[in-house]
C-alpha cells in the first residue's frame, strides 16, 4: 500500500467507526498534532480515537486535494513518504455538526503513520459549529 492510500484508508476507517482498523494503521509511538493544541502521543492517540467511538462521536472527510511524495509504481522502495492533503472534517455529536477545511501533514514509515499534523481556522470551526448548534435548537 502506498503512503497516500495508506493516510486515505486511515480516515476512511475513521469515517466509517472502524476503529481498530484505523488504529492499525497508526506507528505505536505516533504523533498527533492540531492547531494550537497540545501534541498527543503513542497510546495517548490510540485512546482519545477509542475514545470518540465509545462517546458516540460521528466523523467524516471529504477529499479535495492529496498529494504524496513517495512513488506509487514502487510503494515499497520508499522508507518514508509525507502526505499532504486538503480536506473537510465533519463531526458528529447527537444530532449537532460542524464541518471544517483542513489542510493535513502525513508522515507514513513501513506502512504506519508516524506524524499526523493537521492544521485548521479555529474561526472556521466555531462558526460551523454554532451552525450545527442553531439547527439542533430550531429542530426541537
């Protein structure tokens, strides 16, 4: 598996509760970055991932743009490869949802994400997310 096919399986597990797949596909020892958070690491990441099923929370991407440096003719040439990718995150909360531009750095070794650093408008985050409020208020 290339390192782009690799990220994409990786939020499509997600995207679909496929926890343990997703988690499969994470390097032990990985390093969660979000903009202007704290980093998490290793079984730290494992967890809060677990976490989000146990508590119910949806999640979903869709796919703008990706770009990979490692070559897909030869997956397994490449020692490391870093994914680039420009999409929308939504999540999902007991009838409440935001939606959000993002812009992800991947780094992939042996098959595993390593790095996995998405940056994002917190502005952007917010007001979809008082979106997402106002229409569970008005549905009820």
């Amino acid at each position: 598996m290339t390192a782009e096919q690799t990220v994409r399986a990786f939020l499509e597990h997600l995207a679909r509760a496929e926890t343990e797949a997703a988690l499969a596909l994470l390097d032990p020892e990985v390093e969660w970055r979000n903009t202007a958070m704290p980093t998490f690491r290793g079984a730290r990441v494992h967890q809060m991932i677990g976490d989000m099923e146990r508590r119910g929370v949806g999640f979903d991407v869709r796919w703008h743009h990706v770009a990979a440096t490692d070559d897909p003719a030869e997956p397994d040439q490449a020692d490391e490869a870093t994914v680039l990718t420009d999409r929308t995150d939504v999540i999902r909360y007991s009838g409440w949802e935001t939606s959000f531009r993002v812009r992800g750095t991947f780094t992939v070794r042996e098959g595993r994400i390593t790095l996995w650093d998405d940056a994002f408008s917190w502005l952007e985050l917010l007001g979809s997310g008082l979106v997402g409020l106002g229409k569970v208020l008005t549905s009820r």
